[in-house]
C-alpha cells in the first residue's frame, strides 16, 4: 500500500499536464499514486494519460467525469483516494525532484492522528518562495492562525490525512463551476492543527487560463458558490469581527449577483450583513464594470 496520493484536477490542460508528469517520473521515492481527474477536457488529455500509464514509469489512476469545476474534482478525488495521505498539485504545477520522499520521511518521523497533515511550501519556477516562510518557531498551527495570527503570506502546500479530507464535501452548484477550496481547510481547522514544514514541495506557474489569474470573473459566474463560502467564513468561531464583516461585504455583493433577495434572512451574522450593504453594493458595481471591462 502506498502512503501517499499526488491527485491532480484537470481541464484541457494537456498542454502544460506533460510537465507535472515529467516532475513525477524524477521523484526520488516512487511511493506514491498519481490520480488525475479528468473535469470534462475535451482535448487530447486521456490519449497523453493513456501513453503515460503504457510506459509505467509510476502508478498512475484516471477518472473521467462531466465538468463540475475545480471543487467538483476535489469532491471526487476524496472519494476515490485510498492512501493514508494526500496532495494536489494542479495541472500547471510540478514538484521538487525530492518532494515525495520528504512528505513520507516527514510523516514517518513526525505524523499521527492528532493533527490534519503537513503544510509544506510553494515557490515559483525560478526558485523564489511565494510569501513568507512558516514561523521556525512554531511545530503545528492551523491554517487560519497561520496567516491571520502570525502573518504569513502567500499559497502554501497542504497535505491532508485522506480519512478528514472526506468531510465536509463542497456543494455542487447549477450552472457554476467555483466554490473557495478553503471552505474545507478551515472546518478541520476546527478540529486539528497542521504540522508545520519549511519546505518546498510544489513550484508554482499561475497561467493566464487558470482560476488564480481570473478571479473577478469567476466572482460573476459563480454567485451562489462565493455566497457559500462568504456564509461559512462568517461561521467560524475563531475569526474575528473585522474578518466577518469583510465576508459580509462579500456576501452582499454574490448575493446581489445571484438576485437573491433573500440574503439577510440566510446570513448567520444579521449585524454585520446589515451594516455590510453599503459596502456590499459598492463591490457590486466594482465587479459589474470591471468584468464588463475585461
């Protein structure tokens, strides 16, 4: 049995997939399963994928499915993942030559079941670290305190224990394709700290098609998927005022994109809603016009 799963999202991405792959084949430890979920691409990424599993340079699974969005693929890759733990390195991405080997030797040394997993980190192609680095000071923390107390900055690579990262499914929205993939880490946040590794374990290129790189578009097409998230962020017992209140702002303006008039009766912070309007509707517009822009 392998420990650990590198699980990869997909959609048309067969041209920059083949990078990923080649990242994989140099690992220094083969312990672990490469599962790529296939979102609907309708270019030639199950032919690569079938040419890649024929050369078993490594263990390879592909799971095929409609288009439900970057979340929807994370829905199912939970599903399916079997290993104690779990990655994702998404189709733009690649890993350190080392950065199985280093998880596993990571997880044997110093994991267990009173923590989530590991957050490890994320630097540019170049080498250069994205952000801070984690406090050297501290050896767990939840992702929350991390950027809220301690101020770090930037993405950073978590791996999860596979058994907790099957709680708290994302929703799947008609018509939408986003819902914020925090929405899942700050629920175990409740539960379990994450063990802290100042290492790199994923080189970053943000494209000009991927999410990172579109957002203000993805806040018009998925309304209700923001609105969600924006209400669950409110929920959190640890958060402070002034970072509800900035989900409140939030939440107003996907509530008004999505025309639902039904906004302040769904808030599980009323105060803070109502006092967030003026603002909330100020971001409307924003988004309106410069998505029109665009």
């Amino acid at each position: 049995m392998k420990k650990l799963t590198v699980f990869t999202p997909t959609y048309n991405r067969a041209y920059c997939l083949v990078h990923c792959y080649e990242s994989l084949k140099r690992q220094t430890s083969k312990d672990f399963i490469w599962l790529i979920i296939d979102d609907g691409s309708t270019d030639n990424t199950d032919e690569l994928v079938a040419g890649w599993i024929a050369e078993n340079e490594m263990m390879i699974r592909y799971h095929y499915q409609d288009n439900q969005g970057m979340h929807g693929a994370h829905n199912t890759a939970y599903q399916l993942i079997d290993t104690e733990l779990n990655v994702c390195i998404d189709s733009d991405d690649y890993m350190p030559d080392n950065a199985v080997e280093q998880i596993n030797a990571f997880w044997e040394s110093h994991g267990s079941d009173q923590v989530s997993g590991i957050i490890g980190l994320d630097a540019f192609t170049d080498g250069r670290i994205i952000g801070s680095r984690l406090p050297e000071e501290l050896e767990s923390s939840t992702l929350f305190e991390l950027y809220s107390k301690h101020r770090v900055t930037g993405d950073k690579k978590l791996v999860y224990r596979t058994e907790l990262t099957r709680d708290y499914p994302y929703p799947i929205f008609e018509n939408e394709k986003y819902v914020g993939l925090a929405y899942k880490y700050y629920k175990l946040d409740q539960s379990y700290e994450l063990l802290l590794m100042n290492e790199v374990l994923c080189c970053v290129e943000y494209l000009p098609d991927g999410s990172s790189m579109n957002m203000l578009k993805q806040y018009r097409k998925n309304p209700k998927g923001f609105a969600f998230y924006r209400k669950e962020l409110m929920k959190l017992p640890f958060a402070s005022l002034f970072f509800k209140f900035r989900q409140s702002i939030h939440y107003v303006s996907s509530s008004m994109t999505s025309g639902n008039r039904r906004f302040m009766k769904e808030t599980p912070a009323k105060m803070l809603t109502f006092l967030a309007i003026p603002l909330g509707v100020i971001l409307y517009w924003y988004m309106i016009r410069k998505t029109r822009i665009s």
